[in-house]
C-alpha cells in the first residue's frame, strides 16, 4: 500500500486512537493525576512501539516521566529530533465545557477535548504520519529520534537536565516541533521565534492574623488593598511595564522585519472574535501583531486573599497572594528580568506588609533565522498538506525545549503548528479543525519522506 492510502484511507481509526489518547487526563499541574500522566507516558510509548520505533523508553525524572524514541536505520540520511508534550493544563472550569474535557467528541469539523490542539492532537499527527511512512516503506525515510515529555505546562523543570546529561543522544540535525499555531484558518505557518516565560508568586502578610473588619478597619494594613495598589503601579499611561530596565536588553527589530509581519494576512476581526472583549489596548507605539509577538509584557494571572464564599464576611486578611509572568522577547534575561521584578515591587511596597517572593520557572526567548534549506521543505511539505504556500510568522507562546535545543546543538528549530489561535487552548472547549489534524498528517508524511533529500 502507498503513502496516499495509508494517510488517506484510515481518517476514521487515526480519529478512534487520538480519542483514546485524549481519554487519558495527564494533567501535569495536578499531582492527583500522576497516575493518569504514567498512562499518558505508557500510551506514547505504545504508541511509539506500534508505529515501528523499536528503541522506546519511558525515563523517569525528579517529577513526570518523558518518553524517548529512536529510529535510526537510514544510513547516510539527516537526523531529525521530534519534541512534544502528553501533559495537558487543568481542565477547570469544568461547567464551562459544552462536551466534558475528558470525553472527545466531533462537531462542526472540530475536535473538542482537552489536548486536542495542546498539545496530544499535533503529537499524533506525526505518530501516525511515522507509522503511515513505515507501513508504507517498510522503514523510514530519515533517522528519528522522538522525545515527548510531561511537564511542558507546568514549565519543563526535568528537561534541561535530562538534555545536558544525554547530549549525544539527543543530537540531530534539526528540530521538529508541532505545539504553536496557525496564523489562520487556511494560512499554513512556520513559527520562527517565541517569547520566554518567567513566572512568579508572591504572598503578602499584614496583620498576623484575620481580624475583625469593624473592630480593626482603618487602623491597620489590609494586604489585599496593597496588593491591588501594588499592580496599578506596574504599567504606565502608555501600558508600558514600569519595571526600572525592563526594556533594557530588548533587540531591535528591523524595520524590513516588522514591515514583513504586520503584511501577513492577519485578520483583526479574527482576533477580536477569539478574544471576545469590549474593547483593546496595548503599548503604544505598536500594532496588535507586534505587541503579541515582538514586545515582552507583565501580566497578572491570578490575584486571591480574604473571603470569597457566599454572602458577606467582615474580614481584614492577614494574608494576600498573586502569581504573575513575564513573557520575555530577545535578548532579555530571564534571571536579570527576575532579579529586576523582585527589586522594583520590594521597592514599591510600604512596610507596612511583609513580602515572600518566589519565582516558579524561568524560560528564555527565541528568534532564529529561517533560510536553512529545511525551511523550504517545510513550506513545501505544508503545500502539499494545505495547498497553500506558508507564511512564517512569530508567536507569543513560550516552548522552553526549543531554546534549550537551540542553545545546546545551535541547529535549525521548525515549527509546525498546527492549532488556530481561536481553539480555546487552556481554556473550555478547546478544539482543533479536523481538517488540519488530517491536512497536517499528510504535510508531515511528505515532510519526512522529503528530508531523505536534504
Ligand atoms: N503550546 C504552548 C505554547 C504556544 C502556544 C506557543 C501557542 C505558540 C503559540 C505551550 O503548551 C504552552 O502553553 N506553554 C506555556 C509555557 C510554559 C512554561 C508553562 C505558555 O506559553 O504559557
Ligand atoms: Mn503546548
Ligand atoms: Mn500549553
């Protein structure tokens, strides 16, 4: 049977076993799931077996295990390194979900569960393009090497480890990533760089313990309020971060290359559909696309402290927490940015409240040239996949692998996205279009077949 066939032919069974896949909830933020993140890391590897890999490991780690594969029976041919993640983020909140997050089911062309675009859909389109290509040949048409982990969302702590202590194993001759976006519905894209991710929490404690909002209201510090005083400081008029050097080490992009990504046929009426907002702002000076792409923010993502039950409860907080991030553009440091945030809000907050400071996971940015020969295949294979030539593009998401790997082997970084911006991604109902979960099975198919060439 030929390539066509294999890709063609069985729609519905690669649809069956990505639904058993998305069945398993490998929550990684949880440890409640820890049982479900070892199924998770068994079925790839399964997976991995059944695809024709005859070297697969399950590695433990200091917290989930990853999952390594190797195919090397191409002599002569181009090493490739496939990345993924099976973790997938919490599935709350839970009443949000029109179908539940663990139960996959199609409608309207799209599949809904959680995972399908982030990342265990794009996983699958290249385990089942690597057992299309070996039914097809007998073997494949280039040596793979598959690494496929289970902390990506919770920061991939064990992995810079694991890659300093198994260079050699890991060593390739590119890079294949499938965990970013499609610039829109139609528009196949390569992502070429990605902003970094610090992320921190902080826990404010006033009084030393709660007390009576009457019999103690007005005379002492209540840590919520300076918490909310504390980040109406962080932005000026201008949005601009008001951290003193945070913009220091931002590299200038050029002019050609910003004149180059605000062409790109991004849609703003898309982007205000997924977002869903009565209005929008951002740093002036840039368009949308840069902001999202090109400028580093500071961003709440949670603010908790006091009474949040039912009714009213007259209470001064001794306490107030808040986690926050950073996303991070070249060449800032993370460490330096980290050092920076820590000083400018000690220096912002009164005595009143004592401050522990914590900084959960530091990630670098990444941006690289695309004029590797390989980036040419790529645009190719995604013709054949899609019909349409694709475009590259930069992202604002953050993929630790990807610098690690690029800091490490300094080799070229493809990434083949496969999601579309409005498919809920960490949040309910998230999806991805049946047509590019298919159209990206056969781009992939034909991308190995035509590495054999490079
Ligand atoms: N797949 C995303 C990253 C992504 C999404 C890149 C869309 C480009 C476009 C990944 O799973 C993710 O969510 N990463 C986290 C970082 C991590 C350190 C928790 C992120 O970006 O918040
Ligand atoms: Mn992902
Ligand atoms: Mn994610």
């Amino acid at each position: 049977m030929n390539l066509a066939e294999f890709v063609e032919g069985r729609r519905d069974q690669h649809l069956a076993e990505l639904c058993d896949f998305l069945r398993i909830p490998s929550v990684s933020a949880k440890s409640e799931h820890k049982p479900d993140i070892e199924r998770g890391a068994r079925w790839v590897a399964d997976n991995l077996r059944a695809a024709g890999f005859k070297t697969v490991e399950i590695v433990p780690t200091n917290l989930h295990p990853l999952v390594y594969a190797e195919s090397l029976e191409a002599p002569g041919k181009p090493t490739i390194l496939f990345y993924g993640h099976y973790d997938v983020q919490p599935p709350e909140p839970l009443d949000l979900w029109t179908s539940p997050a663990f139960e996959p089911t199609v409608r309207n062309g799209n599949l809904f569960g959680r995972g399908t675009a982030d990342d265990k859909g794009q996983v699958h389109i290249h385990l089942k393009a690597f057992e299309s290509l070996q039914k097809a040949n007998g073997k494949l048409p280039v040596n793979v090497k598959v690494l496929i982990e289970g902390e990506e969302e919770v920061g991939s702590v064990s992995l810079w480890d694991f890659v300093q202590r198994n260079k050699e194993k890991l060593r390739a001759d590119a890079l294949l990533v499938s965990d970013t976006s499609m610039l829109g519905k139609g528009v196949p894209s390569i992502t070429y760089g990605l902003r970094g991710l610090n992320y921190y929490q902080i826990e404010l404690t006033g009084p030393a313990r709660d007390l009576h909002s009457g019999v103690y209201g007005g005379a002492v510090p209540n840590p919520l309020t300076i918490l909310a005083e504390l980040f109406a400081k962080l932005h000026d008029k201008n949005f601009r971060v008001t951290v003193p050097g945070f913009y220091d080490q931002v590299a200038t992009v050029s002019n050609a290359e910003r004149k180059a990504l605000n062409a790109l046929p991004w849609k703003k009426k898309d982007f205000e559909k997924a977002v869903g907002a009565p209005g929008y702002f951002g740093e002036k000076g840039f368009t949308t696309v840069e902001r999202l792409w090109i400028r580093p923010t500071f961003e709440l993502n949670g603010i908790w402290g006091g009474y949040q039950g039912e009714g009213a409860k007259t209470v001064i907080p001794s306490k107030a927490y808040a986690k926050f991030s950073t996303r991070l553009v070249p060449n800032q440091n993370p460490q330096k940015i980290a050092k920076l945030v820590e000083k400018h809000i000690r220096k912002l907050l009164p005595k009143t409240v004592h401050c522990k400071f914590e900084v959960l996971s530091t990630g670098k940015p990444w941006v690289a040239p695309y004029h590797a020969p390989i980036f040419q295949k790529a645009q190719a294979a995604l013709e054949k996949g899609f019909g349409k030539k694709a475009v590259f593009i930069r992202e604002g998401g953050s993929i630790p692998f990807v610098t690690q790997m690029h800091d490490t082997f300094n080799v070229p970084c493809v990434l083949l996205g496969f999601g579309l911006p409005d498919e809920n991604a960490h949040a309910p109902d998230e999806h991805i279009a049946l047509e590019n979960y298919f159209g990206g099975i056969k781009a992939v198919a034909h991308f190995y077949a035509d590495l054999a060439t490079l």
